[in-house]
C-alpha cells in the first residue's frame, strides 16, 4: 500500500477515535477519504433494522443526505449487496447496467467501490467510494484500503451500538430507581393518620415545591431524617443529589473540612482536593442533622454560605458559589440555646424559615398500631419470615410513654422477634429496659409534666433527697436531675458525672426542668 493510503488510513483511525458521535465521526471519514486519499463521493447506507432496506445516512458534502433513499434486497447494485455481501469494484461505473445511481452523485467514466460494513458479522451497512481519476491499476489496492476503512467503521459502531445499550440501560434504572425512591419516600406511603402527623406532612408537602429553607424539630428517634428524604424526593431538586451530614458525629475541625472541602497540602493528610458536602450537593438539597450541636465559631462560618451561597475550601482562597436547598433537624431546643449564648440569633432565624415540629410517639398513641405493623414488616423481611401482633401486645405498646419514640419501638419489637418462635408476639415479649439500662441517655419529656417534683416528706419538704437511688426506674427526669445535683452540693459538673453527661447537657436540662438553682 502507498504512502499517501497509509496516511489516509492512519487520518481515519484517528477520526474514528476521536468521538463517540457516530454522524459525526462518519462524515470527517468521507472528508478524509476524499481530501488525503482521492476517493471521493463517499456515501454511507446503513441496513434499516425495521425493513431490512439499506438506506441513505451519511453524504461527503452534503449536511443532510434525502432520507428516501432505500434499496431493497436485490434492488441495484447496493441490493444486491443485501442479498450477498461482497467487496465490489468496477474500473468504469457505465459497464454495470445493474448500477442505477439515483441520485446521480458519480460519474460514469470513472471507477467505482462498494465495501460491506458489518460488525460481528452482521451486515450493518456499505460504503460506497469513486477515484477522482480513471483506472490507473490502482483499483485493486484502493478496494484493499476501503475494506480497512470499512472494518474500521464497522468497529466503531460496535462501540457506539454498546455505548448506546448501556446508556439505555442507565436510563432506565435510573428512572426505575427514582420512581422506587419517590415511592418510598412518598408523602403518601409514610406511616402515621393521626391529626397532628397529618398536619406535618400537608406543611412538608408544601415545602417540597420551594427552595425554602426547613428546620425539622423533635426528639431524637421521631423521623426527621425520614421527613427531609420526602421533603427533597419530592421537590424539583429530586433529580440531583441528597447529601446527609450528621454534625455531632464529627469534631470541629473535620466538620470544616468535610462541608466546604480542601485544597491539596491544606493541612497533614490532605494529599490531593477534596470536595465538601455544599459542593456535592450543588443542584440538590444538603441535610444537615443535629444543627444544634456545632460550637459557636463554626456557626459565623455557616451563615456565610447560607446568606452568600459562597464560601472557600480550607486551605484556598478560590470563592466557590453554589446552589443548595438546606434542610437543617435538630432535638435542641434552640430557643434556649439563644437565650443562653450556646447557638447565634442570626444563624437561629436563618434556618427557621419554615419550621416543622415533629410530635413525639407518646402524643400519637394512635399511630403506634400502624407504625408496629410496618416495622414488623420490615423486620420480617430482614429474618425471612412473617412476624405478627397480638392485640394484647398492642395495647401494651400502647401503654409504654416511648422515651426513645420511633427508634425505641423499632428496638423493642426487633428485640421481641428475636425471642419468637413461631414468629407471633405476644404480650410476654414486649419488655421495656428499666431507667439503669437506658441511662443518662434517657431523653427528655418535651416541658415541665405535673407532678415532676422530688418525692416529699412532710408538707412538700424534699426528704433525704440526696439518699434517692437516681436509677430508680420510679423517679422523673426531673426527679434523677435534681437528685444528682443534691448528691453533688449543686455542683453542675460534679452532677453532670454522675449521671454520664456533660456540664452542657446538664446545664440545658436544668434550664429546661425549670429546676431553680440552690446557691450556697
């Protein structure tokens, strides 16, 4: 093969590899043919996959080639190429009566080649070719390169079919996945008819359709992370990303790091850039879960970004803007946190722009049944059988005041479908941990309840209170509080020990018991 088809070839392959836009790539060959190779009037028919036709696809110089050009099999000389497909070359076009050259594109004194594109040995298409130049006794070399250039189409296709395929197939999943996500984070398929849930879910509903920011509030284990999944599943953000961050769970130090992103070398480990979570989430909703516990310093960092929308990465100086919902949750009372300089004011009202309140299970006693049943389902599926409740066992679960709400229930039953047999629950199998098992961790009842006072003596004077065993599954929240604090002369961080917490975790107990302070 000559120098001049070696480097036609060489420009071909090239093209080929260059994009995956098949048309396109198509129409650089026929132009690369002609110009370096001196083949020209190219013409690409391809096997209608419907009829079985060859029709009229891709024209050297002509942007959009007649669509109605077809050749049935046996119909010309491309027909014929249907039926048996063969290298065809002719050294005069007007010798082969069977030629019909419709749209009258090449010359009748000149030579001819027509070369099957097939991939896996699938006829998929022809090629079709024509020197600038009578026979030179070239014709058979210029056939030899036009197979090679055939073969390589052929390839290409191959790769552009299977690209296409997979793609389909993403397609679909991808929408298979988010109509089995919509569906189960459907407003519509989350459990709970009471009133006040009811209520929850139209002001969720409402939201959904707005970039407005939402302060999901309740206690811990009442569903907040579930509400924000419907919330963003159901907004028109739904087709870009969900990203969570749970802020406890990290110190402050990571927590930067892990919103806003870093450079490379921003400190010891950070070996290349890393994107943060606001980044992730461009286009889409950021959750945050537990606002109420980042400190103070990293509040004035966080109401930058949800004022501006703007921020840098640790270790850069490159202003970064984005588009992110935030969804914020909290368990704190944050009010409180205000008023006693633990949470900033302005950062408070940025988030609380539409606020839900998430009821705690003890004041929708009547969802517990259908909250039950969809747990058990759920557990059920994960031991492989089918778990069901006796009516008395129901109405134990209704009697429990749930201090762990939504996540204790789910505890409780799973715990009680372990020690099942037969898979039926009883009432024997519904057991509660006592105030020792459960701990400092005990959550708080949401306000002052009647009746919270330490147990007294004569005419309401607290009696031996600093004897009171703070285990005592008798005692209220606010009983074991006070307790604690008399144990420990009314040291706050003395008390804290004793009863597994922090000094900051007791200070906002007392302030929300309404315990007063005895100063000596």
């Amino acid at each position: 093969m000559n120098i001049l088809l070696l480097a036609a070839l060489y420009a071909v392959s090239r093209e080929l590899s260059r994009s995956l836009t098949f048309n396109e790539s198509l129409r650089e060959v026929l132009r690369v043919l002609d110009e370096e190779a001196g083949l020209g009037r190219g013409m690409i028919t391809v096997v209608n996959p419907e009829s079985g036709n060859l029709t009229g696809h891709t024209i050297h110089a002509c942007a959009t080639p007649p669509a109605d050009i077809e050749y049935l099999p046996g119909e010309g000389l491309l027909g014929l190429l249907l039926e048996r497909p063969r290298t065809v070359k002719l050294e005069r076009v007007a010798d082969e009566p069977r030629f019909l050259n419709r749209l009258g594109l090449y010359q009748p004194e000149l030579p001819f080649i027509a070369v099957p594109i097939r991939v896996g040995g699938n006829l998929q298409g022809v090629l079709t070719v024509q020197p600038e130049a009578p026979e030179d006794g070239l014709l058979e070399e210029r056939a030899q390169f036009v197979e090679m250039v055939a073969n390589l189409i052929g390839q290409n296709l191959r790769l552009a079919m299977e690209v296409a395929q997979e793609k389909s197939t993403l397609l679909e999943e991808r929408d298979l996945l988010r109509r089995t996500v919509r569906h189960q984070h459907g407003f519509d398929s989350m459990v709970g008819h009471s009133a006040v849930m009811r209520r929850v879910f139209d002001q969720a509903r409402m939201v959904a359709k707005w970039n407005t920011t939402v302060l999901i509030r309740g206690e811990t284990g009442t569903g907040k992370e579930l509400i924000a999944n419907a919330i963003h599943y159901n907004s028109p953000r739904a087709r870009n990303m969900l990203v969570k961050l749970n802020c406890a769970a990290l110190p402050e130090n990571l927590l930067e790091s892990e919103l806003f992103g870093h450079e490379r070398g921003a400190f010891t480990g950070a070996v290349e850039a890393r994107k943060g979570r606001f980044e992730q989430a461009h286009g889409g909703t950021l959750f945050l879960d537990e606002i109420g516990e980042v400190s103070p310093a990293f509040q004035a960092k966080l109401l930058r970004i949800l004022q501006e929308g703007e921020f840098e990465r640790v270790g850069g100086s490159k202003t970064i803007k984005v588009d992110v919902r935030i969804i914020a949750a909290t368990h704190r009372d944050l009010e409180t946190a205000v008023e006693m300089g633990d949470f900033r004011e302005d950062l408070f009202y940025r988030l609380n722009v539409m606020p839900l309140f998430l009821p705690p299970l003890r004041e929708r006693i009547e969802d517990i049944p259908e909250i039950a049943r969809h747990l058990l389902t759920k557990i059920g599926a994960d031991q492989k059988r089918k778990l069901t409740l006796s009516d008395m066992a129901q109405r134990r679960l209704a009697s429990h005041d749930w201090p762990g709400n939504v996540r204790e229930l789910e505890n409780c039953l799973e715990r009680a479908a372990v020690l099942s047999d037969d898979g039926r629950i009883d009432v024997e199998l519904i057991r509660f941990p006592s105030a020792r098992e459960r701990g400092s961790a005990r959550p708080l009842r949401t306000g002052p309840v009647q009746g919270d006072s330490p147990r007294a003596a004569v005419n309401g004077t607290p009696a031996a209170i600093s004897e009171v065993d703070i285990n005592d599954p008798e005692l209220s929240e606010r009983e074991r509080v006070i307790a604690a604090l008399e144990q420990a002369g009314w040291v706050q961080a003395k008390a804290a020990r004793i009863l597994g917490m922090t000094p900051r975790q007791i200070a906002y107990r007392i302030q929300t018991l309404n315990i007063e302070v005895k100063q000596f």
